[in-house]
C-alpha cells in the first residue's frame, strides 16, 4: 500500500477547545495518520478521545489549531476558497450515528438524498436527477418507492441506508462514518457493514469508520487507529494490531472483546488501564515505526519495555 499516494494525510493534527478564559480542551493533541485511496481506516477509542472532533475537523466543521490536513494532494486546513470548498462538500461525505437527527423529518427521501446533487447542480433534467436517485436507492437496497416516504416510515437500519445513498450520490472520495451502526440492533449492525464493504469495492470509496466497538472494527478496517485522550497511541494493520497489539491502551481494549468461543473466553484476561496510574506521559515520546506499517507512540524505554513482553 505505501507505493500509493494517500488520499488523506493528517498530520499532528490539533484541535483545541478555549471553554472559559482559564481552561483549553486538548480534544486532538498532535494525531498524524494516512488514509489511502479506497481503503477503511478504522479509528477506536472511548468516549471523549476526540474520534468525532477528528471527523469534524477533516470535514472542515472546525478551523484546526494546528496541523496539516492534505485531501487527494491539497492542503485544507487553512482558509479555503470557494472552489476548494465545493470540491470539499461533494468529494467528502459524512454518515451519522442518528440518521434520524440528520434527516430532515419534513422532507421525503428522494428530495433528502437529492439535496446534493441540487446544491452542486449534478444533473441536466428532473429525468437525471430522478434516474440518479433511482440508482442510488437501489444500490442502498432500498425500491424506487422509498424515495415518496418520510424518514419517520423508515426502521433504524433503512434509515441508514437513507444515509449512506445520501453520501454516496456525491461519489466521494471518502465517506466519514461516525458510529454510523452503534445505534442498531447487532444483526443490523451487520448488513449495514456488509452494505458498505460491497458499496467500496463497487466504487473504491475509503472510509473513516469511528467506533468504540473494536469488534466491527475488525471486520470492516484495513488499517486501525487507537485513539486515547487526543493521542493517537499505535496504528497498523487489522492483523498488527490484532496479532501484535504494544500499547497498553491497546492490548486492554482487545482484552475487553469476549470471544465467541466458550473455551477461549473463559481463561480470558481483561488488561486493566489507566492512564493516571500507568507512569506514561502522552506528551512524552514519539512515534516508533515497528514491522511494516505499524507504530505505536512512546519514549524509547517505553517501548522498548513492551516490545520486551
Ligand atoms: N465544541 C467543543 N467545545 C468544547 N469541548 C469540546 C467540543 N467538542 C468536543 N469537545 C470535547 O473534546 C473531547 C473529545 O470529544 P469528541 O466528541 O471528539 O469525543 P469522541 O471520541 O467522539 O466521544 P464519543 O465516543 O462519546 O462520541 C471531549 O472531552 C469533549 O467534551
Ligand atoms: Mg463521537
């Protein structure tokens, strides 16, 4: 893979929040990853790790505080002019945890999933337009019909799949998935993750997927982010981080996951972490490039302890 140009390079990306006059949130503090052209970066961490704010910061919602964002070879994390900012709005999509509080309630499907295509003028004639909505929905699997109702017709997985066709018109580059599944019932969970995997192979989009959920993760990700309290502590491949995890933030979220094999699972050892008590400094160290392309973040006596393991 690293022969290929990334699609999306951020580099020591920070994000702060100014709450009151004497307090900063840190919510992103120096994060440097590589998303390549048509592949899934899976970004992991609990609540509060900064993994939307990071979302949010690449789509542009916020100005970073400090760092480069570089989108298919320009640079937009400075100011953007009008041009860079359509290319921006249509290239790169986000899909959400609730599509219900994303979805307007009064609208009808077809007129949600059209709303881009109207902005950035995408079609020629209503026919276009109705045939490119057609598609869409029934790339999603969903029926022509779909289009003539509210989202309020819909259960949780289709309006998800509203979502995802809403995205997907734009023929992006990269979709932002933040939690996208985490609200649906795990059989659902499942077909919305398979749904997107045939959808990037159809059309080679990549992916950010946020979650908590290392399990899923795992399914969809070629490469994985461990994000803690604005750091991003290791990164690699699906298999590196599964077959070889150094951090310790790392290695107690694998050991969280239960496995589904009774025998396995009962010699199971949840690792404890706790940053307060764990003697390491995020602000000290530095990025270790490990076996191919997997780094974990640390001193050198940091890592080379856990490499010692
Ligand atoms: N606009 C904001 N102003 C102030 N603080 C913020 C703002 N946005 C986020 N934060 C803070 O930044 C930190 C990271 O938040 P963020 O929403 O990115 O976390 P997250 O990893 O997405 O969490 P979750 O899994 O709960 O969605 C949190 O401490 C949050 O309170
Ligand atoms: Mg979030």
């Amino acid at each position: 893979m690293s022969e290929k140009t990334p699609l999306l390079q951020v580099k020591n990306l920070k994000q702060y929040f100014k709450v009151s006059n004497n307090y900063t949130v840190r919510a992103v503090d120096g994060v440097t990853f590589d998303i390549y052209p048509g592949e899934t970066y899976g970004l992991v961490g609990e609540s509060g790790s900064g993994k939307s704010t990071i979302g949010r910061s690449i789509i542009r919602l916020y100005n970073p505080t400090e760092g480069q964002i570089i989108f298919d070879g320009t640079d937009i994390s400075g100011k953007l002019d009008k041009k860079a900012t359509a290319a921006l709005r249509t290239q790169m999509q986000m899909i959400f945890q609730d599509p219900m509080a994303c979805l307007n309630p009064r609208k009808k499907v077809g007129e949600i999933i059209g709303e881009g295509l109207d902005i950035h003028h995408l079609y020629a004639n209503r026919k276009e337009r109705q045939d490119k909505i057609d598609r869409i929905l029934a790339k999603v699997g969903l029926a022509p019909e779909h289009a003539d109702r509210y989202p309020h017709q819909f259960s949780g997985g289709q309006r998800q799949r509203v979502g995802i066709a809403r995205a997907l018109i734009m023929n992006p580059k990269l979709i932002i998935a933040d939690e996208c599944i985490s609200a649906l019932d795990v059989s659902i969970q499942a077909q919305v993750v398979n749904l997107m995997k045939d959808i990037q192979e159809e059309t080679g989009t990549a992916y950010l997927f946020i979650a908590h959920d290392l399990s899923m993760v795992k399914y969809i990700s070629d490469r994985i982010g461990v994000l803690h309290l604005g750091h991003l502590l290791e990164t690699g491949t699906t298999e590196e981080i599964f077959a070889h995890p150094v951090h310790p933030y790392t290695r107690s979220l694998l050991s969280a996951i239960p496995s589904p094999n009774p025998v396995v699972e009962k010699s199971r050892v949840a690792e404890s972490y706790d940053y307060a008590t764990s003697g390491l400094d995020y602000n000290a160290g530095s990025l270790h490039q490990l076996e191919g392309t997997h780094q974990v973040w640390g001193t050198d006596e940091d890592v080379a302890r856990w490499l010692a393991k």
